[in-house]
C-alpha cells in the first residue's frame, strides 16, 4: 500500500501544480461553511500532496449539493490499488449496500442468480440488492439504523474519517467499535474485557493485541483472512474452512505456539457445533408448529414477509417483526445468543461465551419450550385456532413436514402408517 | 461565570483574611477525619481564594453533622451566579429533588397547580414535589437509586466534586457518565461507539465532540439549549422546538455545513415520530383489554398507584411493579426501547437506533400483541375473569372508552350504534 | 511480600548462576515457537533475577507439552509467600477449581462433608469438586466459559500475565473486568460509571479509587476483607460481619469520615435485605406451585438435575436450563438482578442499582406471578395436567410444605384443619 500511495504522491506532485490551501477554490467559502472538514484537508497528507477538493469531489457543485456525488470506493481506488483490492476480497467489500442477508443466506443459491446482485461484468455487488429486515424499514431507519455501518461496503470513509489521513485513527481499535458492537455482533466489548484487551489497555499493544493485530495482520485489507464461518456463524465447508485456519493459526504464532493457537480456536469450533446444535434443537419446534397450525399469528395471517410471502421465515431473512412471540424468541437466539457463544469463544471471553452467550441461549430454549407447550394446549382446546388433537391433524402435519422436505418420501410413509395404525 | 468567579475571589481577599488551611479551625481534626476532603480543597481555586470551610458549610457544627447544612446550590449561587441562572433555566435545573414525572406529566394541567411544586414567588420547584415510581421506593433505595442523580436540581457537587474545583473534572465526558446511562438513557454508552466519540478517543476533542461540545457550548451550565422535545421523549409544539433546532443547528455549525446538520437533525425528528406510532399502537392494545376488563390483575385487584389510585396508569408516572405482565412489557418499550431509538438516531449511533432501539421496539411489541391474544381467549373461556364475548361486554367496553375520552360521543354513538345492529 | 521476593531473589542468585537468556537452554528454540512469552521473560524481574524457564515449568519437557505440568499456585507459592497466604484466605483461593456453589450452597452443612472439598490435612479445596451449573456443560465450554475464571483459585496467573511480572498490570483494575464483569457481577461496568470510577479516570487514583484501593489495601491478596456476604449475597451471620464492616469502614476512612463510610454501607445492607424480600416472595410462589404440581414441566418430567435429582432446586445450585419458564425467570432475578442491586448499591452506582438492579427485580416479580396466574389457571382447566381445584388437592400441597419444612408441625395442623373445615 505503501507504494501505492508514493506512486500517487509522486504523480499527483508532478502534475498538479503544489496547492496551498489558499489556491483552492473551495476553501475561502467552505471554511466558513465547513470549518471543521476544511481545517483536516489542510492537516492531512493529502493536502500536503496537492491532493485538493475536486479530485475526490468532482467539479459539479450542484450535483455534490444535491447529492450526487459521493465519494464512494471508486473514487480512491485509482489511488489507493491494493487497498481496494484487499478490501474487495472481504467481506466488509463483498456484501451489500443495505445489510447482509440477500441472496447469500437463500437455499439452492444458482450461478445465474449473480445477476441478483451484480451488474453483468462487475465483481462488485449492485446497491439495490434486496434484504428483508431493511426493506421492512422507514427509509430514515434504513439510513441511520442499517447504511450507517453497511456503507463499508462501498466508501472508505466508513473507517477512515472524511478529510482526515491520520492512520492513528483507523488503526485504533476504537475505530471498529462503531459498527461491531451491540447485541448482534459485540465485538468491541468482548475484546475490551477479555485478556488481550485489558492487556491492550494496561501493557500496550505489544503486550496485547486489537482488532487490526489480527484481522488486519500487516496493514491488509482483507479482514477476512482467517475467519472459518459466514457472517451468520454458519461454518464454511472444509475445503474452505481448512487453509482460513491455517492462516488465522499463522496470526496467532506471532505470539503463541502455533499448537496452542490451533487448540483454542478448535475450542471455538466445538462452542460452535454444540451452539448450532441448541438452535436447531429450537427451530425444529418452531416449524413443527407451523407444520400443525399453532403459531400465532400463523404467517398467512400477518403482514407478509417481504421476500418469502406468507410463509414461515428463519434462515437469516428471518424478520424480527410482524412475527409471533416464539419467533421474537427464535430471533434472539440466533442473532443475538449464539453470535455471542460463538464470537466469544473465538475471541477468548469467558463472559460472553457463558453468561452472555451459552446461558441465554439455553434460557431462551427453556421459554421457546414453554411457549409451543401452551401453543400446543391452545390448539387441543380449539381455542380461536382450529383443533389439532385427532390424528386427521397429524396426518395434516405429516404432510407439511414431507413438502417443505423435512421428511424424506421413505420416513414420511413410514411416519404416516404409523398414524394410520393407530387409526384402527 | 469567569467573571463571578473573580468578582468573589476579589471581594473574598479583601473581606477575609487570606487563609492557609493552617489558619482554617477544621482542618487539624479533619486531616484526619476527612483527609481526601482537606487535601483536594488544599490543591482548589477556593483554599487559593481564601474561601474556607465555613463559607460553604457554616459555623454550626452539630447542624453539619445532622446532615441539615447541606451545601444545596443557593449556597454556590452568590458568587457563581451565570452558572446558576444558566442551570435553572436548563432541565437540570427545572426538574423536581425525587425524579422526573410529577405534574408535569399528568394531563391538562391548570396554571393554580403550579403550587404542588413551587413555594409562592420561587421559581425553584420544592424539594417534596411526588413522583409515583420515587414514591413506591424505601427510603434508601430513593436516595440511592434515586436522589443520587436527581440531586443535580439542587446540588453543584452532582457534577463538581466536592471539594475539589479542578474544571478538567467536570470537563469530561465520564461526568457526565455517572447518570446520563444505563437502559433508560445510555447517552454515554451511544456516544462512545459513535462517530463523535470514537473520534474523539482516538484524535482528540476537535475531531470528535464530547458532551460539552455540544450541550454546553461556551460552558454554558444550561445543558438544555436545543433540544426539541421533553424528557419523556414528546416532542415540544413548534413555536417551542423551532428557535431550540435552531440553536441546535448553530451549534453543529461549528463543525458542519447547516444544512448537513439540519437533514442529520430532521432524520431524528422522523425516526421519532415513527417510534411514537410504535408505542401509542401498544398503549391503545393496552387500554382496550383495561376497557374490557382483561387485564391480570385488573388495576382495582393490585395494589394502588400512589398518584392515581386503582386506575390504568401508561404515561410518565407508569409504574413498572404492582402491575401486569403486558404493561411491564410496555413499560420497557416506552422507557427504555423509544429512548435509546430516538436519543441513539440523535446522537448517530447506528446500533443504539436500529438494535438496542427500533428492533427492541418492534419485538415487544410481538410480545404484547402475543399476550393481548392470549388475555382475550382466557377472558372467553371465562378463566377466573368474566365472560367478554357478547355484546354486552362490547357496549361496556364501548362507555369505558367515552368514559376516558378515547371516543367522541359521536364515535361512542356510531360504535354503539353498530353492536345494536348485530344484536337484532 | 517485597521481604518474600527479596529473599528469593537473594536465594536464587546464590544458588544458581546468573542467567542471560542466551544461557537459558529452551530460549533458542522458544524465541521461534513462543515469541511473546520469550520477550515478556527477557524483560521481566524474574529473569533479572535469574529465574528462568525451569524453575516454573520443569524440566520434563514432554509433560509440559501433554499439558500436564501447569504452573499453579503452588508453584509460585514457595517464593512469594506473603502473597500465597494470603491469596487462601480470601474468597479468590477458598473456591472450587470449576465455579462456585457446591457444598458451601448446600443446607445443613456438616463437618464431615470439608472431604467432599478437601484432601485430609489439606485447606486447598480440590478441584474435582461438584457444581451443578459446571456438570451440564461440555468440556469445551466448562474450559473457556467456567475455568476462565475460576482458575483464580489455583493459578497465579489469573491476574499475573504468564510471563510479565510488570506490577503495573494487575494494579490496573482492567485486569479485574475479565472476570468480574456481565450480567451476573458487574463490577466492572458499575465501578467505572460511579463517582469513584469517573473521577478515577478524570483526575487519577487518588481522587477516584479502582478495585485495588479499596479491595487490595496496601497490596493485601486476601482480597476480601471488609466483606459481609457470601458469593450468593447472602449476608453473613453478626459475629463473622462485624469485624469485616469494621475493615472495610477503615479502608474507606483514607478518604472518608468514619460516620459517612458505615452510614453509606448501611444503606447498602438494607437495600440488600429489601432485595432479598422480593427475592424470597418469588422463591415461595414457584415452591408453591411445585407443592400442587403444576411447574410446567415438573421437576420429574425433565433432565434430572445433576445433583439433586428429580427434585425443584433454587438453591446456589440452581440451573438455567432443563427448567420451566417461571424458574428461569426466579433464575435472571437471582443471580442478575439481585446481584446488580446490592453490589450497585455498596458501590455506589445509581443506574446499576436501580434500573439494572431494582427495577429488573421488580419488573420479574411482576412476570412471575403472571406466569403463576396462568399455570394455576391450566391446572384448574386440566391442561394435561391433574386438576388441582379440589380440596384434596390442597390437602396434598400442604403435605408438601411440611415434607420440605416450610410448615411446621403446628402450622401444618393449623392449615389442614382450615381446609377439613370447608369441606364440611
């Protein structure tokens, strides 16, 4: 990168005649206007560079005022090669401009649907992709709530501040605290209290390292290297899992043994597995409901889902609204317990692991338990729902289960005779 | 306030002796019964200025020890009297000694009322002003739980500690941090893993505003200016909110376009009102199975809000104990949930908007929705409450909401006029 | 403990030659494989002082590598005995190596039950002991999830990184957030957000006292002096509280008037003994319903608890998972909400003892009895489970008081007659 940035120093010097603040145009109003952005331009590397105004914004005043022309990572690609190159290699690169989700997280993904999310020709993914909790946002929510920090997907100030170039900001851990933290992805807090961040905090970076230590070994972009599960915690298939790892254990041997390494993050995996277990353990009686009839509301009827239609959704286009109580459980779980477990076993804090994690998601099932035992006495007693009790009813279920292919033709003819034995 | 300061410390030296702590008749037996106390007054502006310890706390010992010369802010106002007026005209300054709430937060409040909180010709409001949830405490959780924050409408020292006078103290965030988080209002926690924030960590307070920056331009003590609507979160009618936006605006000027801050600003003001449909949407389920008798416990069976007696109580004096599972869940998303979606969308914190906020908002409102379900059938099938199904129960449901003023006597007339339909 | 270390040091100076890392025969091999732990040695006081590799590990390098030659505690003990001392006699070395609870928690404790714990002639409690919370997990999360921390009790280096012996990072009270932090003991998060903390951070040790001031006076390790309460906040009897409060009025005096310190440590006991009363009144609704059999699902009809059988335990044994929603409900209010309360309270943090605290005790209070009111309603519907209605019924249930003692004899009497009596 370091090149990189020389190169463009070097041309930007050679054909730009040396700018002083003064001889940009925009400055004499926009200190004014923008005292703040004005006064970091003139501080950064940039200026220093001849790097002025309308490089990164264009000379259209009216479009930039309307909007029009945001400096998006095209914009500093030219400059800044191998750091787009990384980043587009990541998942901060790689995903959509309005959430994760899309496509991704569907069943049965096929070459052509790429078309989805990329215009033909363009390894970038296209802005208007689809994710079902944004479309069920205002578009003020959607802005604040899911662009605010999905925007990394296509500007580099996400990380970098607008005008500044200082590289202290972006490589203090703070940094990433914006965006990874909260209830779905705690990140930053995990980090700050488990044993490499308080020594961060008390012995120095040397002593314990940050998120950039080892998601960003050697100043690279490419957060991604290393990580062995898809953004939903779901573990990539061994040929992929395998050389991530070797990369991550790699990391790690800059201070570990690699053998130690490799056995806390195999930890991390078996947290993992037993995590996912608990979930599906959870899911499968969400859908046996549905499979009889006793969600309530059933889905056919509440406001549908705004990708699958009145069907029961929860993979990770799963909503967490117009849904019923048992789901709100569900989404918790998985969102919100299990990325805990998970991401706190990798990253070594007990808290989040345990307390946070394994016994919310355990507690979660106890409620998740509870509430389908009273959808299930609310459907024997017919109460506003239709009765469930006969076996006219199982055969019903049975048959669901066989079309949405949680039974196979064998098991579901096995498990129907035996309905119909006790029939007789 | 520099100013009063050095009017007081001018009319201090020539009135007092100037005095070492030596001189001062306390400060041997207080070295060592107080020793923090005596050392940080010893390294303050006031030992320089010669103000002793019977300037603030009088002469009278037994009182002191008492716990009757507390050293309330008309004891600091004399010579800081800026800051104090600043201070009375802000939220801080206007609230009442036991928490917020009170009269103010009840409807239709007449202008002879003013007496249930001032004393004739005091603009101050009395310390003994009542607060249902203050009410239901014990008297050390009040002071504790309570008093301890509240204490800022009457107390310098809940921000200026005690004895020491060093400004840097109370020019940090982390001041401010003692009160102003937690679930019902973590602006700290939002603000930490905001832009501002972060930025301020990682590059300083002129790239990343604090608290004070923004709610204290200029040191102003009146932290209000700008705000645009009450601290319930119910936004001020317009000939209020406009010159507060205003004021607002000028201030982020400091940094930003204005019409940049303006749209931020205005976006919040969206996310706002669209939050307040979300709980009124709730509030109206709630009040519907209160008309119909349909809550568990009704508020007749439980014991007696304090204000209001055996009635459905859902605005700023709602209780969160002595009630019913689905108004708890209300409780939640009207105090903690609309805040943190509203202050975080204010303070650009993506995830206190869209997770800790707006999803919270929506997933218990599932929930309510879930228990209302739940609460009609168990009032069909007559468990323990009576019969709701015919349309007797619908008529009676009907006066109570005229009763309350949910219906014009021309909607109670139609409505009413509808059930008699069906009964033919 | 500076004597202790002196005299080792003089000790190993004598006995073995000075060693430079050079002449330390596993750094060649470990400045490759373990990098960090190699620099963190080469600059800490114990190679100063000629400690080097075996003296802590051994010298049986294949049971180093079979993980079979921990540095525990009695390691290190012979050196620093100041510290081993006193490390025992505090709640950190009196623990169980894989959590707490245990016998401790167990009623009627006798004293031929210290085997259950203790090796004969041993005080160091063994580490195989029992706690249910540890027996229902996996291996994998029992390592990170329990022994994360718990390994306090047997390992110095819970608190001592490895191989640093920089006194800086255990007095810095980071190095106590990675275990005493989250929802069920956040001290941490409490003391950085109160008046202690804040200024801690504003204006330095001396203004604002962190963990070690007040829980490790002059570099004591028995770290619990001046406590009150076992690790369950439950007050200990007069005779063993007293001499504490009076240590801990004593530490607080090197800031605080005596009076001030015991009146505000008061208060923290009888917001303790008011938290405990809510405590108890859910405890006795779920013993209730377990009495008639309508937990749903009942203790038998569920995973065995893995040391008290099929059998209702709400106890410091008590599970978060294989139970009911209502216990696991009495299980957030026990172990979180209880907790925050009282420790918020002696540490003087509002938000945490009210609203995290208080309020969320309260709040579940209210939850419980609606999930009472509901499973006491499906018992009188016979909702797959016995009707209860009847006075027989009760007449079972008061047996079940008496059986488990919370009847005596006489009430016993008292009650069944009451019932004998309505069915005349």
């Amino acid at each position: 990168m370091i090149r990189a940035v020389l190169t463009a120093t070097i041309l930007a010097a050679l054909i730009a005649p040396r700018m002083s603040g003064a001889a940009e145009p925009c400055i004499p109003c926009h200190t004014e206007k923008t005292p703040a952005a004005v006064a970091q331009w003139q501080g950064s590397a940039h200026a220093k560079a001849g790097i002025g105004c309308e490089k990164c914004h264009g000379s259209d005043h009216d479009k930039i005022v309307r909007g029009e022309a945001k400096v998006g990572m095209k914009v500093c690609a030219p400059c800044h090669k191998k750091a787009y190159e990384e980043h587009r290699l990541s998942r901060h690169g790689m995903g959509l401009h309005s959430g994760w989700g899309c496509t991704r997280g569907l069943p049965d993904r096929k070459k052509d649907e790429c078309r989805f999310c990329h215009q033909p020709g363009d390894e970038m993914p296209r802005s208007d992709v689809q994710c079902a909790r944004f479309l069920k946002q205002s578009p003020e929510m959607g802005e604040i709530g899911c662009n605010y920090c999905h925007s990394v997907e296509d500007a580099c100030d996400s990380c970098h501040s607008k005008h500044m170039t200082d590289l202290k900001i972006v490589r203090d851990p703070n940094s990433c605290a914006k965006c990874h933290m909260g209830p779905d992805h705690p990140q930053w807090e995990m980090w700050q209290t488990s044993l490499h961040g308080t020594l961060n905090v008390s012995a120095g970076a040397k002593a314990g390292p940050d998120c950039q230590t080892c998601h960003m070994p050697k100043g690279t972009h490419n957060v991604s290297i290393g990580i062995t599960m898809n953004s939903g915690g779901v573990p990539y298939p061994a040929a992929k899992a395998e050389p991530a790892r070797k990369e991550m254990v790699n990391i790690c041997s800059a201070c570990h043994a690699p053998a130690f390494a490799k056995r806390e993050l195999e930890r991390g995996d078996l947290v993992r597995s037993q995590s996912l277990a608990i979930l599906k353990e959870a899911e499968h009686i969400i859908w046996d409901l549905n499979d009889r009839g006793l969600l309530d509301p059933m889905p056919e009827n509440r406001p549908q889902h705004p990708l699958s239609g009145p069907r029961l959704v929860t993979d990770s286009q799963m909503l967490y609204e117009d849904t019923s109580h048992i789901e709100r459980l569900f989404f918790k779980m998985k969102k919100y317990d299990y990325a805990r477990t998970v991401k706190g076993a990798y990253h070594q804090n007990p808290s989040y692991t345990h307390w946070y994690g394994n016994a919310e998601l355990k507690m979660d099932l106890v409620d998740i338990k509870s509430e389908a035992s009273r959808l299930k006495e609310r459907g024997q007693k017919g109460a506003g729902v239709k009765p469930q009790a006969g076996a006219e009813d199982e055969l019903k279920a049975l048959k669901n289960k066989f079309d949405r292919g949680a039974l196979s033709a064998e098991e579901y003819a096995k498990e129907k005779g035996k309905v119909l034995e006790q029939m007789k």
